[in-house]
C-alpha cells in the first residue's frame, strides 16, 4: 500500500491485481482494480494486455512461513508459479507486440538465502541460495525465473531480496523467522 500511494504521489496511474477475497481496507481508493488469480495465465495475459503497464512491481505472495509448512503446494503454486505466469503472460504479449517491455519488479525474500552462519555474515548478493522452508523455496523458483527471464527473454527484469519487514499496515505475522 505504501507503494501505491507513493505512484499515486508522483502521478502514475495504478492498477492492482488482487485476489476476490482480497481486503481492500489497506488500498488507496484511486487504484484501479482487477481480480486476478496468480495462478490463472490467460486471466494475467488478458489483465497486462487490457491496462499496458510500464512497469508491474510483482509483490503478490504466500509470505507467511509457517503456513508454507501447512501448505506447501499452495505457497509454490503461488510464488513460484505466480511468477512464472506473470512472466509468460509479458512473453506471450511481446510475441505480438514487440514494443511492449515493461520493467517488472520481483520481489523476492532473505528466505533465499537460508539460515547463514554468524562467520558468513554479513550476506551478500554473492551468497548462494540456501532456502529451509517452502516459502523460501518459493521465493528461490521466482528469483531464479527472474534471473532467466532476463537473461534468455531480454526482458527487463529487477529483483529485489528484502529481509523481514512491518509496519502499521502489515497485517500478517511475518516479522518472526522460522528455520
């Protein structure tokens, strides 16, 4: 939400996918909304076709960790395959129009790299990947899809490896790390 509103701030036009079960109460008002599921391709390529964007922030995600244990299937169809249908769906669309490159913004997670020992510290970008739990799987299935994408796809492509964050706004419990 705070993304959205900063887009909003500088001028850009936004539209947010978001799931029909979606709460909505932490979105800014002037957002365009469309209902899409992460895991429905022809639903994504009609989305990305009908509104263009220029740049698409892929921040969708089953982020919290101990339900990737619960639910393993689910958190890798939806970080993983998630990803790789936004990124087939911007493929799919370039096929037929050449032009269309818009930057896309993965955001992937510090649960790529894992548990890393104090004397490995501090981790950097150099840091291979090391995930202990599906999410962290997940989240290493979209990074490395990212990093193909750019490199076989030409698409351009910036992934982002946050560590943990909250805030007012956040209402999950994923400040906690679990290993």
């Amino acid at each position: 939400s705070h993304l959205v509103d900063l887009c909003l701030k500088i001028g850009d036009e936004v539209t947010g996918t978001i799931r029909w079960n979606e709460d909505l109460s932490r979105l800014n008002k002037l957002i365009k909304p469309e209902y899409v599921e992460l895991t429905d391709l022809s639903a994504l390529i009609r989305t990305l076709n009908k509104h263009r964007p220029d740049v698409i922030s892929h921040l969708a995600a089953q982020s919290w960790v101990p339900y990737s244990f619960q639910n393993p299937i689910y958190t890798i169809e939806t970080n993983t395959m998630g990803t790789l249908n936004i990124l087939e769906a911007v493929r799919i669309i370039q096929e037929f129009d050449k032009t269309y490159n818009p930057l896309i913004h993965i955001c992937s997670s510090s649960e790529f790299y894992g548990k890393v020992e104090k004397d490995k510290q501090p981790i950097t970008e150099n840091h291979s990947a090391s995930p202990m739990n599906p999410y962290g799987v997940g989240k290493v299935g979209a990074d490395f899809l990212g990093q193909l994408y750019a490199k076989y796809y030409d698409m351009r492509i910036l992934i982002t490896r946050f560590f943990t964050h909250t805030g007012p706004r956040r209402t999950m419990m994923s400040a906690e790390c679990y290993y």
